[in-house]
C-alpha cells in the first residue's frame, strides 16, 4: 500500500530515519574527540550501513539518512549506494555541531556547506535537514530561518519534549509550519506522546533501546489514535556492541551504550510490521492531502518577531491557521509549493 494510500485511509504514516555518524560523533562531552582527530580514528559506519541496507533490502523498505557531511566526503561510494537503493539522502549538517552554542554565521557555513558536498555526490537536490542531537531550542529560535535561507525544504529538528541537549518541549506534536519573515518551513518533529501530562518518547536512540516492544507497540498506538505520524531514528553505531568506548560520564555511557544487541532485533521487528516511507514521502503526501480536505489545518509557530540577541521566541500559535496548499510537483525530489494563509475564526 502507498503512503498516500496511507494517508487517504487515515493509517499512519511512518519513517525509519537512520543519522549516518560514527562512534566518535557524541556530543556535549569534553571525552569527545576533536573534528582534527576524527581522521586518524577507526571508522566503523560502513560495516554497519552495510548490515542496514542488507536488512531494509530484505523487507524491501526505503528508509531516508541523514547523512553528516565529513562522513559522506569519506564515504561517497556508500552514500551513492543508499541513494541507488532508492533510499533517500538528507543532511545532518557536516562537523556535528550544536546550533545554539556555535551561533547563526558558524550554523550557515556547516549546514550550507554539507547541503553543497551532499549535492555533488548525488547529483541532486537535497531538501532534508535534521541537526544533531535534535540541537535546536528555545535559545536558537534563528536556525530555523537559517535552514529556510540555506535552501531545505524540510525540518526534521525539533524534538517535542525536553532531553539532555536539545528539546523544545512546547513544540506541537505531529507536522507544523514555522511562519518566517523570508516565509515558511514545514516541521516533522520526532514522534513523542503524552502520558500524565509528560511527554515521552520511544522511538529512537537511546530511548527506542530501552523501551521494550510491547512500550514501543503502545506508543505507536497513541501516535496512531491522535493521527500522526510515526517517525524512529537511529545511528549506525547503535546496531555495534562492539564498537569503541569513549571515557564519558557514567550516565552519558548507560545513555550511549545501553541494550545496543536490542537495536538489530527491534528493527527487523519494526520492519516486519509496520509500512515505512521516505521523509520527501511523508512530505509531498502531506501536501497533498490538503486536496482532500479543504477545512483541514495546522498549527503554526510564528518567529517573526524574534529579537537580534536569539532569545527565547518559541510561541505556537493558541489556533491554528487554515492552510490552502497549492501543489504543483515536478519530481520527487523538487517538490515546489506556495501557501496562503488566513486565521481560523
């Protein structure tokens, strides 16, 4: 069944997000060695990008990476490989850096930069883009006009809920537009549910690690009751119990390494299982929805009235804006859009 047969049929959608990095690749950590160093070091990715395209293979689902830009310089053969795959090809940014400590000018030249080494390799348009460690927050409200001008289509950066690094806990839950002085950005925040009014998730890294089947069967039930979409994410590394250890606090190692034999199993169950498509997939079919339903709407966080020193800005709007999406597609990969905007009375 199609994704847009999904959509139309009101089953939920889901995607299987793989973030290409290595095991040196964690953040906020002084244990971390420097992007000078990252050469000299074992790189373990393609071993284990090879055992997860052999796996997506056999259920015959495509799956969207969101690959690091010094990886990829490294690994052009492996990323034209996903991409011969039907797989698609996204950016992480290139030196894994956290927005909101390295500021607008530093978070441009990395995102604008990655977007240009990932289109050479592919020879195609790029329109994906998820920072590390979901490191975009209320202090960095500006990076979200930054992707807009850098030339993505799509956000997949905020996680709805508060975490180590990273997190915008009153983000809305399920697909939403940034509302932007230069225009708009749609937003495909990872999957989260509410329970006693805490939001948890299940769905990826560490998280999807820890939470046994039965949990993760619960949440994608919550996702699918409240008619969004599911989105898991995972790392190469994450699939390695073997792989090498950083000196890191105790926590940050029970966070890094705990359950990684649980990772392989859980993905082939999820595969089993549920129906997986493209994030561009999830996108051009929720464009395309707006068709089927005239009245249908969603919210939208204004940042128009950000201030110059990247306070805390962060409001969704208490109701939603109708949304008439004029679609007009030309390839998979080059999907073009305008929005007209009206307030719900």
């Amino acid at each position: 069944m199609s994704a847009l047969t999904n959509q139309q049929t009101n089953k939920l959608l889901s995607c299987l997000t793989i973030d290409v990095e290595d095991w040196f690749h964690i953040l906020d950590s002084p244990a971390v060695p420097r992007i000078e160093s990252w050469s000299s070091l074992e790189s373990r990715v393609e071993r284990n990008l090879e055992k997860i395209l052999a796996m997506l293979d056999n259920f015959s689902v495509k799956v969207t990476f969101f690959w690091l830009g010094w990886m990829a310089e490294r690994n052009k053969g492996l990323v034209r490989k996903c991409q011969r795959a039907g797989h698609e090809i996204a950016s992480h940014g290139y030196s894994h850096i956290l927005a909101y400590e390295v500021g607008p000018a530093v978070f441009r030249k990395d995102i604008t930069r990655a977007k240009a080494i990932l289109e050479d390799i592919i020879g195609g348009e790029v329109r994906g883009f998820r920072a590390p460690g979901f490191g975009i927050t209320e202090k960095a409200p500006w990076a979200f006009e930054v992707i807009r001008e850098a030339g993505y289509g799509y956000d997949s950066s905020v996680f709805p809920a508060s975490r180590g690094h990273g997190g915008i806990a009153d983000s809305p839950l399920g697909p939403y537009f940034f509302e932007m002085q230069s225009g708009h950005l749609l937003e495909l925040p990872m999957s989260a549910v509410e329970i006693l009014g805490r939001r948890i998730s299940v769905f990826g890294g560490g998280y999807l690690r820890l939470a046994s089947r039965r949990m993760i069967q619960w949440g994608i039930k919550k996702l699918q009751a409240a008619g969004q979409p599911l989105i898991v994410y995972l790392h190469p590394r994450e699939i390695d119990p073997d792989q090498p250890r950083l000196p890191l606090s105790r926590i940050r190692q029970f966070k890094c390494y705990v359950n990684l034999k649980s990772t392989m199993p859980k993905l082939r169950w999820l595969c089993e299982n549920y129906t997986f498509c493209t994030m561009l997939e999830l996108v051009e079919n929720f464009v395309k929805s707006f068709y089927y339903d005239e009245n249908k709407t969603i919210p939208v966080v204004s940042l128009q009235n950000g201030d110059s020193e990247g306070k805390s800005t962060f409001h969704p709007s208490p109701k939603p804006l109708r949304r008439i999406l004029l679609y007009e597609e030309s390839t998979a990969t080059n999907l073009l859009w305008r929005s007209v905007s009206s307030r719900q009375k």
